[in-house]
C-alpha cells in the first residue's frame, strides 16, 4: 500500500505533497532533514493521508494535486487548510 501525504512545517507553515510506502519512516527522514527540499523547514506535522493499492495511482494524484491549483485548492478546504 501506498500513502500519498501532506506535511505542514510547523516552523514555516509551507506544506509538502508527497508519496510514501513506510509513511513513518518517510516523515521521520523529513523530520531529520534528510530531505533536501523538506530540510530548512524542519519540524513537520502530517495533516493528510490518501492510502493507494498501488504506486501508479498514487503517484497519479500526486500530480495531480502538485500540476492543478485548483485540486489543491479543493482538497485544502476540504481538510480546512484555506
């Protein structure tokens, strides 16, 4: 199973759309700021999940949500980002 998942800094309040397998280990390695884009707005707090059968679908809605403002601007007033 898949994970596709937005982060919040809580230090800069940026969010960060990505997709995981061991979601807890992928927020552990943004929290270490093993990341490169994720690391100068380290602390992060998982505020969305979507969990996907397989990877294709998921890395689909991450696209998706990364290509169209206005997924995006649907799916933050639904989790009450906006």
């Amino acid at each position: 199973m898949y994970c596709l998942y937005i982060i919040r800094s809580i230090k800069s309040d940026r969010i960060y759309i990505g997709v995981a397998k061991d979601l807890r280990a992928r927020i552990l390695s943004h929290n270490n700021r093993e990341n490169f884009a994720t690391k100068p707005y380290a602390p992060w707090k998982l505020i969305y999940c979507e969990a996907y059968l397989n990877k294709k679908l998921a890395f689909e809605r991450e696209k998706q949500l990364k290509r169209h403002a206005k997924a995006l601007t649907i799916l933050k007033k639904r989790i009450g980002l906006e």
